[in-house]
C-alpha cells in the first residue's frame, strides 16, 4: 500500500532560481516517511525512549527527473518494498500535484538500530506486523 503525503515548495526550499535545491529532497523523502511511521501510531522519540530504537539511513539512491520550484504543492509516496529482519527499504517518489508528474524518485534502505550503542537489532514486533499487513 502507497502512503501519500503533501508538501508544499516554501522559498526556504530553492535555490537562487527559484528551484528545489537537490539535497531537499531527501527533507521531503524523510519526513514522509516519519509520517508513513506515524499512521501506525509509532513516534519515533518513544521507540528511542521506550523501546532503545533508532532508524538511520543506510543507503539512499536518488534519480531527479525534472525540477520542483518556489509554491509547487508536490505529492511523496513512500512505500515498503522489503522488510527484513533489521532492515527495510522504502520505495518513495514526489509527483507534482497538479500534473501529476514525477519529478524524483528514491530507494531509501533504512537499518534498525539499538539506540544505545548504535548496532543492528531487529525491527520491533509489532512494527513489523504492521508492515506486513500492507
């Protein structure tokens, strides 16, 4: 199942020409998938507190396609394409609303990690009960 989650291009966001600087879309990706957690009720400052659970990006592969700029309201989805163990990757693009189209496009490997001492552990139960559903 897609997650879709709206963003709109602030002036913060661009560059000197009025374009989305590159490394922003990486912000978009992050927090749509900060919010794809959150529709399963997982805020990840209670998994560090509660659960000793971090998630970090192990590796990110990004294809621009064409340019997002100042006031464009733009679409992310992300999607679980694997769930492993201590891993997962997501599968996320940003479409332009209006047209709908695609204009980036990112395979994010995210590992699971003892907060405490910053090695692999395995995804929560009950995370990955969620995850499987979809």
């Amino acid at each position: 199942m897609k997650f879709s989650w709206p963003v709109r291009v602030y002036y913060e966001d661009t560059d000197s020409g009025g374009v989305v600087y590159y490394a922003n879309y990486l912000k978009f990706f992050e927090r749509a998938r900060t919010e794809f957690l959150r529709q399963f009720k997982v805020e990840q400052d209670l998994l560090i507190k509660e659960q000793d659970v971090i998630f970090a990006v192990r590796n990110i592969n990004v294809d621009y396609h064409k340019p997002a700029v100042f006031n464009d309201l733009l679409t992310v989805t992300t999607e679980v394409i694997e769930l492993n163990k201590a891993s997962l990757v997501f599968q996320q693009t940003i479409y332009r609303e209006n047209d709908e189209t695609m204009l980036c496009q990112a395979s994010c490997k995210v590992a699971c990690l003892k907060a405490t001492q910053m090695k692999p552990r395995p995804i929560p139960d009950s995370l990955v009960q969620h995850l499987s559903q979809e």
